[in-house]
C-alpha cells in the first residue's frame, strides 16, 4: 500500500485555527462568571453562523444538552459547540459542514460516563433531532454527567 501523507485537510487546518483563537479569547476574559456567559455567547454566535439546516439542529441539540444537563457549562471547541463539566469537555456536537461529511455527529469524550463492558459508542450520528432522538440525546448526557435517567 502506497499512500503518501498531504498533511492536515483545509478543514481541519480551519478547526485549528479557531481552536487557536478561542484559547486566547478564554484567556483574555475576567472572572469566572465572565469566562462563562462569553464562551456561551461564543458558542451561540457561532450557531447563528451556520447555515440554515445545521442552525436549526444545532440550536434543538443545545437546548436538549441544557435541560438534561445544566451542569454542563457549553462553549466552543474547535469551532464546534461544546458542553465542559469542570473545565473539561464531556460531549460536543459536530455539523455535518465541519468537515464535509454526510450527517452531523454528537461525541463524547472520555470523561463521558458511557462506559458499557468492554466496548461502547462514544459518537452517534444525527440527521434529524426528532422527538425520539431529543430523548435519546436527554438520556446520553444525563448518563455521561451521570445523572440518574428520567
């Protein structure tokens, strides 16, 4: 197998970049409360920026994270929404524009409480946020905080 490496994708390039932009904007900010409201006010303008489509379930997925979980502080990372309980990212939700890709994903890192024997899904694909996927989402982040389902 030949293959040779062309190094990181103009997208990923770009995630960087604002990876880059929002440590120094976390870094500028005042007191913690300070810190808190502008990252999410980050965040949200950064969904307001999306197209119309991503907008749409973006905003759904944020306001399920947010009634399931109010623990979770949300901001971005990478360019991407995110949700951080104690200053670590738990779960972020990826649009499918990110990176080109065929559906949106919500992710879990591995401080996500998913845990399941031996193997487990830390991503899941989202190409609607239906009633049955609201649920879905309500009953994955309160298991990765680890709060009790219902």
């Amino acid at each position: 197998m030949s293959s040779t490496y062309d190094g990181f994708s103009a997208e990923e390039r770009a995630a960087m970049k604002e990876h880059a932009q929002e440590q120094k904007r976390a870094a500028r900010r005042g007191s913690r409360a300070d810190k808190a409201a502008e990252a999410e006010r980050d965040m949200l303008a950064k969904i307001a920026e999306m197209e119309e489509s991503d907008r749409i379930m973006a905003e759904q997925v944020h306001a399920v994270i947010m009634d399931s979980a109010p623990a979770l502080a949300p901001r971005l990372w990478y360019g991407m929404p995110a949700y951080a309980l104690d200053g670590k990212i738990v779960c972020h939700f990826q649009i499918a524009a990110k990176f080109k890709t065929r559906y949106a994903t919500l992710g879990f890192s591995d401080l996500a409480k998913l845990d399941d024997g031996s193997m487990w899904p830390v991503a899941f694909a989202v190409t609607e946020v239906t009633p049955d996927a609201r649920t879905q989402i309500s009953a994955l982040v309160k298991q990765a905080v680890g709060s009790p389902p219902g």
